[in-house]
C-alpha cells in the first residue's frame, strides 16, 4: 500500500465521513424517512447545540487538557441569564434582543472559563483535576445562589422563545404543514465552526494552542508566555460554552438546570472522533464537524437496528477506542515506526 493512500485512509476527517456515508445508507434503507427534508433539517437542529460545545472542547484538548466543566459553564450561564431576564420581563416589562441574551452568555461563560485558567496556571495540576472541582463548584453555587427550579416557557425570556420558533427556507405543503427548514441554531453553530477554525488556523493565538500541546517546553522556549496563553484559551472555551447554553436552553425552551447532566462524553466523544489528538497538538474543526455528524446519526437512529437507548454510551465507548487507535497508528506512520 502507497504511502499517501494509506495516509489517506488513517485521515480521521476521511474514516468519520466514509462512517456518515455508511451509516446514512443503512439507516436509509432501513427507514425511508431518514432522507425526508424534515429528518435532515432536524439532525443539523439537533447537532448545533453539541457543534458549538465541541469548539471548546476541542480548544483545550489541543492545548493538552481535557475540560470536564464545560458542560457546567454552558449550564450556570444560560440558566442564570434566563433566570435574571425573566425577572425583569415579568417585573419590569424589559424585553432584550436575542443578541443581548447570547452577549450576556458569553461574558459569564468567559468569566468562568478564566477562573479555570487562573486555577491551571497558578496550581499547575492536569486540567482535568482542575475542571473536575470547578464542574462542581459551578454546580453548587448556581444551586445555592441562583435556583434550581425550571423555568417553563410562559416565564422564559421572549427572545428565546422566538430563537427557538425561527426557520429559514421553510418547506410547507399545500395543506399548510411544514415539512423542513433551517433552524437559526444551525446557522449560529456555523459561524461559530468558522470563527473558531479562522482563529486556529490564521492567528497567533491559535498556533499558541498547537504550540502548548504539542510541547509545552518547546512553547515556552520560543517565547510564549504560557500563563497569558491557558486564560486565553480558557476564556475563550468558557465564552463558547456560554453561547451552547443559550442556544441549547432556547431551543428546548425550558431553563432545566439538569438538563446538560451526563452529556459531556458525547461531546468529547465526538471531538476525539473526529480527530482530535487526546494527547494535544492536532485537531480540526472540520474532524468535530464530522465527529458531531456522526456521533448524532448514531444517537438518533440505533433504535432502528434495535439498540437500546442506554446503550449509546456503549456505543460511544466503542468509537473512542476505535478512534485513539486510529491516532497510535498514524503516530506509528508519521514517526516510520512500521509499515501497516
């Protein structure tokens, strides 16, 4: 085998589209409507929420951590802006702008992403011991200080509601039901996806990140200044998980404090998946894109083949396993370790 077509099929971005496009065929077959406009439209519904996660996840992966409070961040800050906005629009009569509600998000988000940063800089523990004991604190503060009760839709906040309610190019039957549309949130994970990948790929900022993962020595060698570089990148990953939260709440239209509970190894699932070296060093937004996909087709439709919806994370499991595989043999390629 040629060295560029085995280096081809070791892509991870190649293995998780040639997995979509199986997986796509053979739920297909299986049920018709997989291919409807409404069921397509509503996957790319479904895995902006999980996109948008994904960027921050990935950021810090690259740096060589792995974030176990994004999920918190996303939570604390959407659930506290909803609770601060209904008081006001139910007291006060004070109606804001979506724009507003996704601002307001993301400055909390990044406020709790630099208290991360401060925290791996200043005690120099793993990132994952860190982001451990702050999920929690973030928990229990929001509990204690803020609420824990749901906000249903006739208190949340009007813009949300709106958010949620918004399609573009929307496909009606003459009878007058829809059959398809784009939802707005996938449009806010796009810009996201591309925002994140220009700051990755075009500044120095993001060729810090690459730096810091792939050697930290080496980093500060060349003179990075690596505790400036970790709140950066933590307040960076802290704002986007801020801005996952407000899509995430409006689109369910509920203010749930649980309601991210339990889902940060489908993100991190769908972020390794996708390529990103759980080691640091290597990552693309266009491997989590794929890695989202991929992830969410899954999740969606293993009931068809009569998987149970517990054992997703079984499933998820497996394709981790299958993806850090994947990336020894590449490292195996890359450093002519052997011939596969």
């Amino acid at each position: 085998m040629s060295t560029k077509v085995r280096n081809l099929l070791l892509k991870p971005e190649f293995l998780s589209a040639f997995l979509i496009v199986l997986f796509c065929i053979v739920f297909g077959k299986l049920n018709p409507v997989f291919f409807s406009p409404m069921n397509l439209f509503d996957l790319l519904m479904i895995s902006s929420v999980p996109a948008i996660f994904a960027c921050g996840v990935m950021i810090v992966l690259i740096s060589g951590g792995v974030d176990l409070s994004f999920m918190w961040v996303g939570m604390f800050a959407a659930y506290s802006t909803s609770r601060l906005f209904s008081i006001l629009q139910m007291q006060e009569g004070l109606v804001v702008p979506m724009a507003v509600v996704l601002l307001m998000c993301a400055a909390i988000g990044a406020c709790l992403g630099c208290f991360n940063g401060l925290l791996v800089s200043t005690l120099r523990v793993p990132i994952f011991i860190v982001t451990l004991g702050t999920a929690n604190i973030f928990m229990g503060t929001m509990f204690y200080f803020i609420g824990h009760v749901y906000i249903f839709p006739a208190e949340m906040p009007v813009a949300m509601i709106e958010f949620s309610n918004t399609r573009f190019f929307r496909m009606v039957t003459p009878g007058g039901l829809m059959v398809g549309g784009l939802h707005i949130s996938t449009i806010v994970a796009a810009l996201m996806l591309i925002v994140v990948n220009f700051i990755m790929k075009h500044t120095m900022l993001g060729r810090g990140i690459y730096a810091l993962g792939g050697d930290e020595s080496s980093a500060e060698r060349v003179g990075i200044n690596l505790t400036r570089l970790r709140l950066a990148l933590f307040t960076m990953a802290g704002a986007i998980a801020g801005i996952a939260g407000a899509v995430g709440v409006s689109n369910i239209q509920v203010a749930n404090p649980f309601d991210f509970q339990g889902r940060e190894l489908t993100v991190i699932a769908a972020v390794v998946i996708g390529g990103t070296r759980i080691t640091g060093g290597k990552g693309s937004v266009l491997g989590i894109t794929l890695g989202v996909l991929l992830t969410n087709i899954l999740s969606q439709n293993l009931i068809l083949i009569g998987v149970r919806p517990q054992y997703n994370l079984f499933v998820f499991g497996i394709l981790i396993l299958f993806a850090v595989v994947v990336q020894a043999l590449q490292e195996k390629a890359g450093s002519g370790g052997g011939r596969l």
